[in-house]
C-alpha cells in the first residue's frame, strides 16, 4: 500500500525542520568566536550559542505546529 501524500508532506517538513535545527546549533556554536567580532564589548556569540539555539527550537516547533494545521485542515 503506498503512503498517503500527508505522511509524505509529514515526513519532509519534519526532516526540513530537524535540518534547520541541527544547521543552525551547530553553526552558531562553531563559529561563535568569529560572531564576537562583529559586535565588539557585546558577548554575540557567547549570547548566540547558549540561548539562539534554544529560540529557535521554540520557533521550528511553532512553525511545526502551525503548518500541521494548515495539513489537518486540508485533509
């Protein structure tokens, strides 16, 4: 039986997400001291890498959330 075409849109949105995610972590904590830089007697990256990473897991699952229902209601 082949997938239904939600679970397929399920399944990309969900890996586009965590790629989002994983890309944003790991490019903020690896390039934080080159964040520094730009702003100077401001911690940006110190900044960036304990609390960014936080914000935009809240946002990617806010976004999950909302494009979820835009996916329920079609259905």
């Amino acid at each position: 039986m082949p997938p239904d075409l939600h679970d397929t849109h399920h399944l990309w949105l969900k890996a586009i997400l965590l790629t989002v995610w994983v890309v944003f972590s790991f490019g903020v904590c690896f390039f934080a001291r080159d964040l520094q830089a730009w702003v100077q007697g401001w911690q940006l990256g110190y900044w960036m890498a304990a609390q960014g990473a936080v914000l935009m897991f809240m946002l990617i699952a806010l976004v999950y959330c909302v494009v979820m229902d835009l996916f329920e209601r079609s259905a």
